[in-house]
C-alpha cells in the first residue's frame, strides 16, 4: 500500500516525505557565490541555510575565484566550527562561471564555511543540518546552548578556545536561530550582483 501512494504522489508531481525526510524533487539546495559588478563586493547566497540530514548543497559560481571550504583544521589553519564527526570539505579553487561544487551533509549540526580568498572580506556562511521537527539550536548535537559567544567564535571539541576569526567573518554568519526559522537567510549587500 504504501509503494502505491507514493507512485501516486509521484503521478500528481508530488515528491513523497518518507521518514521525515523531505525530498527535494528539484535537486541539490543551491548556495549561489557572488561577486558584486566590479568586485566590490563578495558573497554567498543564501548566507544561512537549513537542510535535512542527507541532503546536497550545490555552491554555484557566478563571476570570480571563490571556494566552499568547511572551518575545519584539515583544511589548514581553521578552527572547528563544524560538527566534530562530520566530514571537512574544500572545493578548492572554482575559477570559472557556472563551475559547481557538491558536499552531502549527514549528521545533523551547524556547518560553518568560508571563501579561502575571501574570508576576510566577510565571504561566509552557515548551514544548520537539522530534521524539520527541530525548533530550537538548543537541540542541535554538539551545539553549546546557544550561548552568544558559541555563536560568535565556538570552543574546540575539548573546550579549549578557538583561534579568533576576521571581524567581518565573525560577523557574516546569521544566528542558528534565524536559519531555523526562516530556512534561507539572504545577506543584505551594497552592490547588485554580477550577471551569471
């Protein structure tokens, strides 16, 4: 019975929750990296995004040089700002537009990233991997109750304090709370960004 009403979701163009797990019949969520006219200005967008467990996010060049690299130390000289079991990731150097990069997030927590060549200029974001039934950060593994400062420059797994980020950096990241609540956070930028 159960195969039957999901052949019928798939007939009306419905994609099926099975599990809890929200099917994204459109692909990968798409964070698309932009650059203002004239360079000006850098960004991901969205800047804050929630997925489920399980799900792909697709970074999308539109103009420049630009990386998807998780705050992780494997990737060089950054704290750990993703959860402690999960997986690093580094696109590496995207130089082309259109050029992707794909990282499928497993385990549920809050994923901070940067631009290798643009962190200073604030080029960061956010991802909260969490199930749709969760309301609160206070509920997210490995997330210290939300405390202000966790959100502003989070401890080392063994508690110790974390190598200070950029100003802008520190300061690009929307708060767990809001991408839970709203799903996709958009930053508010000076410049229009370039054509794809």
């Amino acid at each position: 019975m159960a195969s039957g009403l999901a052949a019928g979701h798939l007939l009306l163009g419905e994609a099926p929750s099975i599990r809890g797990v929200r099917s994204r019949g459109a692909g990968p969520a798409e964070v698309r990296m932009r650059t203002a006219s004239g360079g000006a200005d850098v960004w991901f967008e969205p800047v804050g995004l929630r997925v489920e467990p399980g799900e792909t996010v697709r970074w999308v060049v539109d103009r420049g040089v630009h990386t998807s690299t998780a705050y992780h130390p494997e990737n060089g000289e950054f704290p750990l700002r993703i959860p402690g079991a999960a997986a690093a990731w580094d696109s590496g150097y995207l130089t082309g537009a259109g050029e992707t990069y794909e990282h499928t997030f497993r385990r549920e927590g809050v994923y901070d990233y940067l631009c290798r060549p643009h962190e200073a200029a604030g080029m960061v974001g956010r991802i909260v991997v969490a199930r749709e039934d969760r309301t609160s950060h206070l509920e997210l593994p490995g997330w210290n109750g939300g405390a202000r400062e966790r959100e502003l420059a989070p401890r080392g797994g063994d508690g110790s304090d974390v190598p200070d980020l950029p100003a802008a950096a520190r300061n690009g990241f929307p708060s767990v709370s809001r991408v839970l609540e709203e799903g996709r956070v958009t930053p508010a930028r000076a410049g229009p960004p370039s054509a794809a």
